[in-house]
C-alpha cells in the first residue's frame, strides 16, 4: 500500500515478525521503549538503541530534547533515518525529533500497539504534549515508510487491545457503516481490521493532508472530549481508547441534542464500546470547569470558541464550529 503526500509517498509494508528485523537497516538508530525491549531482546542486539520509559508521561519536550540530543552524540547526519519502534507515544516523539533534528530527518515507523497500527503511524502527524494539552507541539512529518507486523499484537493484554479497538470503531463510526456492522459480529481477523483502517485513513489523509477543508478533522470525532478527560486526570487513569471511548459518547449525544446527529445514534456507539469493554462514561465529567477550559484548548478550537466533530449517522460525520458552550456542559453533565 502507498500513501502519497504533498512532498512524495511512502510504503506501508505488512509484514511477518521474523521478516521484520532483516527488512529494516541496520545502519539505522532505533528509538523505543523498555517493555518493547524486554520482549524483543533482538532489538538492542540487532540496532544501536535508545531506550525509554513507557507510557504517555514520556511524550514531552524534556524527552524530546533527551533522544535529539542522543542523535547528537551519534553523530547523526541529515541524510539518516532513525526508526520508531512501539505505540503511539514512541511514533509521536520520534516523529516530531526527526521533523526536528537537522530541520528534517527521514523516520521509520514499526508500530507494536493496535491503536498504532490502525491510527497513530500513518498521516505524518508527529509532536509532544505539554502540561496545558494533548499534543499542542507537533509538525506534519510523513515517515519514510510503515512496517506493520500483526505478531506485535500478541504480547498486548485487553486492555490494550480495547484500547486499540476504540479507534477501529471509530472509522466505522464516522464513515463506515458497513464495517460497524462486520464488527458487531465478530467476523472480522484482526489482520483485516487493521487493513481496512488503515485504508480510511490513507483515503482521508491523501484528500486533506493538512487539514484545510474539513475531511481529516472527522478522525477527531471523540477527541474534543477524549483529550480533555485525559488530561484532567493527568494521563494516569484512562489510556488514550479509553477517553476516546468516552468523548465518542458524549459527543454522539451532544450530535444528538444539536439535531446534527440521528436520534439513537448515542445508543448504538455506547453499546458498541461497552460490549468491547471499553468505558461510556467518567466520573471526572462532572469537573465541568476544567473539562471545558481543556477544550477551549483543542486544536479545532478558535478563538475560545468550541468545535467538534460530530457524526450525522453511524458512517457519517462533518466538523461543526461554535458549538454553544451550554450544550457541552448539559452534555457533560448527562454523561
């Protein structure tokens, strides 16, 4: 498969786990975290490493600066690539140290997480969070090419496979009625799965790589809630699926209350997340205050005004700016 972009194209490769390691260069610097390296012991035998901790609190701009100035010591120059070997975290930073480093390195993705492979590794969205926000840093910096390895996806437990299959639901959700319906019924491998995603998001990010006409904001659907709840609790209690789970709620109910979304919709996306044993609702919705001052702070926002992506059916969705901040609190009140 190829992503083309506004300066060329990459590869997305899907590949066998053993093909991997060979597949990739070795000349090449390997970023990723300390439970990828406890897994894969070949990784730091294979490539020269540098290795994290895991977890949202190391997408920041002290680790940012850690691994640049790693690149540094290595002696890296403007025609390598280093590679981001993990979840979302570990492609966000890389990506963004890359976008950096030299004014632009070239980067490889090996996504190891679900919600990676089917999101986070493809579109060229790359940055860091801060204490104000989710991911207020960042660049667009395509990767040089995507490896995705569905072996990777046996060593995660449930909880990171829901956490994953939040953002599967969510392609269904906002342009995929079909593939609501294959996942209602279990009848999907989950090699399939990540194949269809990642087509949608191929589809949305090669129409509106930047953002400019409204396509690429629809994949924020659950976001304007979900971050805000991530970040009120500090990135500690709900992984990322997790509060997005929620923030698709929410915001199918506040589509709902707005008449921009069928009536019943709300209903289908909560049973769909539960039966994936994924959250619908957080007790921290009622901190309605810093709920709504977290979203004042959303990329879509402007000019404090509240924006949203917001489904019209189960397979449609459209971005809806100014939306009255009364509606979002009586939704997060209902919630």
């Amino acid at each position: 498969m190829i992503v083309r972009h506004r300066t060329g194209e990459y590869p997305i490769e899907f590949i066998e786990l053993d093909e991997l390691w060979s597949a990739l260069p070795k000349t090449s610097l390997v970023v990723t975290d300390q439970n990828l390296a406890r897994h894969y012991p070949e990784l730091e035998q294979t490539f020269q490493c540098k290795v994290i901790p895991a977890g949202e609190s190391e997408k920041n701009l002290h680790r940012f600066s850690d691994v640049i100035e790693w690149l540094a010591e290595q002696g890296v120059s403007r025609g390598s690539t280093i590679i981001a070997v993990g979840g979302g975290v570990i492609g966000d930073l890389v990506g963004y140290v890359a976008s950096s480093y030299m004014r632009g390195i070239g980067f490889i993705q090996v996504p190891t997480t679900l919600l990676a492979q089917v999101d986070s590794s493809v579109g060229g969205k790359v940055g860091v969070d801060l204490p104000q926000g989710k991911n207020l840093v960042g660049a667009f910096h395509p990767p040089s090419a995507v490896y995705v390895a569905a072996s990777f996806l046996k060593t995660l437990d449930e909880r990171q496979i829901a956490n994953g299959m939040a953002e599967v639901w969510k392609y269904g959700f906002i342009m995929d009625a079909s593939f609501v319906s294959d996942l209602q019924a279990a009848r999907l491998p989950i090699e399939e799965v990540v194949h269809r995603c990642i087509q949608h998001k191929k589809f949305v990010v090669e129409n509106d790589e930047y953002e400019r006409n409204g396509l690429r904001a629809t994949l924020n659907y659950g976001h304007t809630v979900g971050h805000a709840l991530e970040q009120v609790t500090d990135y500690s209690v709900y992984l990322h699926g997790e509060a997005i789970s929620v923030g698709m709620v929410i915001e199918a109910k506040l589509g709902e209350s707005l008449g921009i979304t069928t009536k019943g919709t709300a209903r289908i996306v909560a049973e769909c997340l539960s039966a994936q044993g994924l959250p619908t609702t957080a007790a921290e919705l009622s901190n309605i205050d810093a709920m709504i001052q977290a979203m004042k702070r959303d990329k879509k926002a402007s000019e404090g005004k509240l924006a949203f992506s917001l489904l019209t059916e189960i397979g449609g969705c459209k971005l809806i700016e100014d939306v009255p901040q009364s509606e979002v609190e009586l939704a997060l009140r209902n919630g």
